[in-house]
C-alpha cells in the first residue's frame, strides 16, 4: 500500500490485513510557525505546471524562463518563427497544497542595453489558485539598480518585503519588450519558502494499492 498525505510520501507504520485499518506518519508539516527554521528555496523547483499569456502552448518558454540557466536567452521565437504580440507574460504554479512564502524575486536582464531598457518596467506578480483575478504586484523592476541608462546587467535582487503568501507566479512584461524581435530576459528566480498550505481539511489524502509484479 502506498500512501501519500498532502502529496507528500507517509511511511507505513501499522498495517492490518483482515481490516481496513493502516497508519503512517509524514514529515513535520511546513507550517508559518516554524518558518524561521525552513530553508530558503527556489519556488519554481516545486512547480507542477508551467504557461504563458497563451496557455500551455508555450508551457516551454516559461519553464525556461524560471529554470535554465542565464547563458540561454527566453525569446518568443520558436518553430523558425516570431510570435511577438501587444502582451505576454511568463509564468508558474505550485501543487493546491503548498504555498510559497516570497522573500525575493532575482532577475537577469538582457545583455543588449537598449533590449533592456524595453523590459526594464515589468512587473512580478502573484496569486493563489482560488482567486484567479486576485493578481497583486510583488517587485517592480523599475525598482532595479540602474546603471547608465538602464538597470544593470547581471543578477537584479529585489526584497519582497514583508513576504507574501501566494500559489501562482508570473513576469508581466512591458509590451515594448512583447511586441519586438529580442531577446526578453536570461532568468527569473522567485525565492522564498515553501509551506504546506493553512487549510489542511482541504489536503488530499492518495492510497494506492502495490502489487508484487510477480503476485497472482
């Protein structure tokens, strides 16, 4: 018998054949409470689904855009093509049960500075999965150091604080960086905590029987 408790693995501990009675404990739970001695992590190593402005059509470029690394441009350039548009945003979610604690959001620009300074306003923002309309706006990149004419090159940290509990995250981007044939950004990380959601009613509770491959 596997069992899983709010996605998370629970280790068997008592288990009867001739009843329908199985106990199994799990790891402590992520809770506010004890946010002081979790560590800090990058929210999108933990997300299960990936989209853009148009769906989980272009699931690829927004993945690539929280997770490659900064030597690969995010472009919307793909199958030999342009697909530049007034408006696009790139974005993640995390499983119903966890929510993110986001401490900070870091940002790597555009190498060219004049493709910089057409992304250089986006805009980070976040929700939870039961208000989809419930967008609220957690870093400004216009907040970014600048230097010269534009913010600078390289990694651009920038505080969320206080932090803010959310599910879903995306970058918004400025539709001058939208609508052109440029490169958009090398790398967005959201960082922060990540605990189990508050309302544990609502935590899913996975038996699934194993077979023995062999087993008649």
């Amino acid at each position: 018998m596997d069992i899983t408790v709010c996605g998370e693995r629970c280790t068997m501990i008592y288990a009867e054949a001739s009843t329908t009675v199985a106990r199994c404990r799990t790891g402590l739970r992520r809770s506010r409470e004890i946010a002081g001695t979790l560590p800090v992590q990058t929210l999108s190593d933990h997300a299960v689904r990936y989209y853009t402005d148009l769906g989980a059509n272009e699931s690829f470029l927004a993945s690539e855009a929280f997770t490659s690394p900064v030597d690969k441009a995010t472009r919307l350039f793909y199958n030999d093509q342009w697909h530049t548009r007034s408006d696009c945003w790139f974005g993640f979610e995390l499983p119903r049960h966890k929510t993110g604690q986001v401490t900070s959001v870091e940002f790597f620009p555009p190498t060219d500075m004049f493709e910089r300074q057409r992304v250089e306003a986006s805009v980070i923002e976040a929700r939870n999965l039961s208000n989809p309309s419930g967008w609220v706006t957690v870093a400004d990149l216009a907040d970014a150091i600048s230097t010269g004419l534009t913010i600078a090159q390289g990694w651009n940290v920038l505080p969320v604080d206080p932090p803010v509990l959310a599910q879903v995250f995306r970058i918004r981007m400025l539709p001058t960086g939208c609508s052109a044939e440029q490169e958009l950004l090398r790398g967005i990380r959201v960082t922060g905590l990540l605990l189990d959601s508050a309302d544990a009613s609502s935590c899913p509770i996975e038996v699934r029987r194993v077979v023995h491959p062999l087993a008649t």
